[in-house]
C-alpha cells in the first residue's frame, strides 16, 4: 500500500465518521464544526487526486465563509432541539423516499466508475488551475457565463428580498454623517467685548 | 566544512529535513513575534511621549522573555460551564493557520518551504480560518461579551476577506500566476516594475483589509476594550491567552509579508535595474545593494510598523462604518480597478505588462 492510498483511507474514514457525527449530534454547534472537518477532509481528498484549485477554493469559500455564517447564525440562535425532532415520524415517507433516491443515483455512479482503471497521474508540471481556467474560458464559456447571470441574479435577489425601511430604528446613515461639514455645526459669532463690571466700593 | 553540513543534511530522511526547514522558519518568526509586541511598546511610547517598557533588561530589551516567562507560568483558568473541549482547541485553531501560512512564503529566490503552483489561493484560504479560532473561543467561552466580539470579528472578517480577495486577484492577473515566487519574479527589472504602482488601490486596498483581518487597531471591535472588555478572549488566561496574541502577531507579520511580496518585489533590491550592474559585485557593499532576503525582511519591517504607527493614530471605527467602508467602498474599489487592469494588460501597458 502506497502512502497516498494510505492518506486516502485515513482521510476517507474521518470524513465518513464526520458526516455520520454530523447527523446524529443534538448540539448544533457541534454539528455545524463536523460539516467543518467534512470539507476540510473532503478538500484533503480533493488535494490528493491532484485537484489542488477545487480543494483550496473548498476550503476558502465553503470552510472560509459559508461555514463561519452558518456558525454565526447557529450560535446566535436558541434553537429548541426537541421542537426540531418534534415532526420525525411526520416526515419520515418523504425523508425514506429522498434517500431511497440519493442511494440509487449514488449507486449508478459508483458502479459505471469502480470497474474503470485509476487514471494515470499527471506530471509535476501540471497545474490544476491552469487546466481548468483553459476549459471553463474555452469550451465551456457559455454554460460559465450563463452561471454567473444566474448567480449575479441570484445576489440582488437575495438583498432586494431582505433590503427593508426601517422607520423606527435609531440607525444613522453613515454617509449622511460624513457630509456633516464644521459649517453646520458651528458658529462663530464675533461679539463686542464687554466692559469688566468694577468691583463695587465698600459700603457702597 | 560547509559541503559537509550540506551532504549530512540531504542525507536525512525527507521528513527530517521539513521539520528542520520549519524549525528555521518558526523559531525567528516567533522570536520577532515576542519583540514585534516589544516594538509595539516602544514605538506606541514614543508617539505618546513616553519610554515604553525600559525596567527589564537593558532599554527593557528582555520585556518580551518575562511577559512569556509570566504568562508561561500563570494558571489557565476554565470559566463554568464551558465547553472544555473547544475552549483549550480554540487557541491551537487560531495559531495553526497563522503559522501554515509561511510554508508557502519565499524569503528569497528560491528560499521556500513549499513552492506549490496555488501559492496565494492557500494563503487565501488559510488566512480565512483563523477566524475559526475566534468565533469558537467566543462560544465556549460562556460569556456574553466573548461572544458579541466573536460575532462582530466573524461579520467583519468574512466582509474584508472578500475585498482582499479581488485585491489579490487583481495581483494574479497582473503576475499571471498564483505562485508566491513567480508574481514576485514577475516583479523584476526596477523599482518602477514592482507591482504598487500599476496596482496602487489594490494595494491599499489590500492592506486596509489586512489590517482589518488581523483585528487590529483602528478595526479592532473584536476586543473593543472599552465596550466589550476584551471580546473573545476576555474569559482566556495564561498560555492559551498567550497563544491568542501569539496568533494575532503572527498574522500581522504575515500580512506585512505578503504586501512586501505581492506589490513591493519581495526580495528584490530597490538599485535593481537603477544603479550599473558592476555595483553588485562590489565586495559587502555590493551585497547589500543587490537583491536578498535582507530587502524583503527590511519591507515586512516597514509595514509591521505601519500597523504600529496606525494603532497609535486613529481612532477606533464604529461598528457600522467598518461595514460600510467594506462592502460599500473597498469593494467597489477593487471591481472598477480590475476592469482598469484589463484595459491596461489588453493594451501592454508600461514596464509591466509590456
């Protein structure tokens, strides 16, 4: 056994032990740091099929951010554990059903590709980035772009949906607060001096 | 006697040469931690008009190895009912991205741990988890106040690390490729090739980010003494204390590091390119001229003391105005400035893109 084949079962065995970790805790906090070590382990596995810009931006977009949010959101809220199990059985047909269909489509995959031959390793010149760049700004240039629409679509969605007036709040509009110049703030005003009141004579 | 040393050491087994590599790397960059919280003293003490720390040693030049040497010693204390397990993990999960980090950084043409193809898309991603060790140390802390820093560091930090992400992204056009080494290669000729001018809103960009990703002065809500005690770290003591400002320095130095290599020319010496060839074969003199760590050591000093001197000047941002000046100004900076840079390497511009 080669020590990457060696890498790839340790990492493998972490990574199904987390997911599995991630199902069954009761501490959402928890589960939210084990999704963590699912994608870090998962980009290690990335890394080792030599897919070194999928398993960094794994980890920079999902680990570095999407997970930090989730954890923020998580730890925000006080989420009644016993009212989520509440409806179980309820959901229990549909749960059966989406798993029944998962576990067929992951079937199908897993079967067409475990009698394939590994794919021979490519050379220490080759540069992951540089391959996918190559393909995703040439022959995949309209399904990249039309991606990107949908995505950019996707963003002023989300923020025209959640984008609210707020009347009541006490919230100062920051740019409304740097045009404050001196001028409307202060004023000088130039004034005659006054005399200086004498001190009043004894027993006047 | 030195070929020898050389033969005996590419005679250990690989693994035994990385850890001696990562030795050479983490001994001097813990030892400029420890004396960059010196600097900071001091150099915080003399825009205020004082001495700065002047009892230990003497100028006070052992402070740092009695600040360890009491933190080292004093008791880590565990608050009620915290959760212990990630209380005592959220200190290693803040260090361990700030110290990764430098495999990837060249100290000089060549002088790299590892010279992996993806250089700066691992920086990005490694200088993203260190938000992991804040956000849990606020939560298992089981204190109200490290958990409100906790939530303002992880708001802002995953704000300012998209603003640097399309800083460097601006970077690796230019350079046309992610490894560390080939942008700063990128870079050679002169000072007028060196990536700051071409890329100058990204540049400030990048480092008004960085600061604001370190947590520092004047973005440091995180600890906001004032308001929140000390943020995430307050219910922290001793060693696990210790390795939270360990991280944080780290981190600085690190960031002042890559601004010296992505947009100052790293290594390259600033006489590159000006002064005759015939100089740099000048015995000693000529050394110091010609390119060498000693310039990227001396560029990473220079930005560790802005983060000084910008500690020492502002005032700390209001949380709503760090938010704004993320998303709503750095943000838009560095989209208009990418498209800008486009123009300019479509047209060849200048020494750069020629």
């Amino acid at each position: 056994m080669t020590f990457e084949l060696l890498l790839f079962y340790v990492f493998g065995a972490i990574l199904l032990g987390a997911a599995l970790a991630l199902i069954t805790v009761r501490n959402p906090v928890y589960a939210a740091l084990f999704l963590v070590l699912c994608f870090f382990t998962a980009a290690a596995i990335w890394l080792l099929a030599e897919a070194e810009f999928l398993a960094i931006v794994l980890v920079l977009v999902y680990v570095g951010a999407v997970m930090v949010l989730f954890l923020f959101v998580v730890m925000m809220l006080d989420i009644n554990v016993e009212q989520l199990r509440e409806g179980f059985t309820e959901y229990l047909p549909a749960g059966l059903v989406v798993a029944a269909a998962m576990a067929t489509v992951l079937t199908l995959v897993i079967t067409r590709f475990i009698t394939m031959d590994p794919p021979e390793p490519a050379g220490a010149d080759y540069a992951n980035t540089l391959e996918l760049g190559r393909i995703l700004y040439t022959d995949y240039v309209y399904p990249f772009e039309i991606a990107a629409v949908i995505l950019l679509v996707a963003i002023i969605a989300a923020i025209s949906l959640t984008m609210r007036r707020r009347p009541d709040t006490k919230s100062i509009d920051p740019t409304e607060q740097m045009k404050a110049r001196r001028e409307d703030r202060v004023r000088l005003v130039s004034m005659e001096s006054e005399p200086r009141e004498r001190k009043k004579k004894k027993g006047a | 006697m030195f070929d020898w040393i050389m033969e005996s050491f590419y005679n250990l087994p690989v693994v035994m040469q990385i850890l001696f590599k990562i030795t050479l790397i983490v001994t001097p960059l813990m030892l400029a931690v420890a004396y960059t919280t010196y600097a900071e003293r001091k150099v915080i003490g003399y825009i205020q008009v004082r001495i700065g720390p002047n009892r230990v040693g003497p100028r006070g030049w052992l402070q740092p190895i009695a600040d360890a040497l009491k933190l080292l010693t004093k008791e880590v204390i565990l608050p009620t009912n915290a959760n212990r397990f990630l209380f005592l993990s959220a200190p290693v999960l803040a260090i361990v991205p700030a110290l990764a980090a430098w495999a990837v950084i060249p100290f000089d043409d060549g002088m790299v741990l590892a010279d992996v193809n993806a250089g700066l898309l691992y920086l990005l991603a490694l200088t993203s988890l260190g938000v992991y060790g804040v956000i849990i140390a606020g939560w298992a802390s089981n204190s109200k106040y490290a958990l409100l820093g906790a939530m303002r560091s992880a708001a802002q930090i995953v704000a300012y690390e998209i603003a640097m992400g399309f800083a460097l992204v601006g970077v690796i056009m230019a350079a046309g490729s992610l490894n560390v080494g080939e942008i700063v290669r990128a870079q050679e000729g002169s000072v007028y090739h060196w990536f700051l001018l071409p890329l100058l809103p990204l540049f400030f960009v990048y480092f008004i980010s960085g600061v604001a990703e370190t947590n520092r002065a004047p973005f440091d809500v995180a600890e906001g003494e004032s308001e929140i005690v000390a943020g995430f770290h307050v219910e922290y003591s001793g060693m696990a204390f210790a390795v939270f400002f360990l991280a944080e320095y780290a981190n600085m130095i690190l960031i002042s590091a890559l601004a010296a290599l992505l947009f100052l020319g790293g290594w390259l010496s600033p006489f590159q390119g000006i002064l005759p060839e015939g100089v740099f074969a000048w015995p000693a003199i000529g050394w110091v001229l010609d390119s060498g760590i000693h310039w990227f050591l001396l560029k990473t000093a220079f930005f560790l003391f802005l983060f000084l001197w910008f500690r020492a000047t502002f005032p700390r941002y209001r949380y709503d105005q760090i938010m704004r000046l993320g998303w709503k100004v750095l943000i838009p900076v560095t989209i208009v400035w990418l498209f800008v840079l486009g123009v300019f390497i479509f047209m060849g511009l200048g020494p750069w893109f020629a």
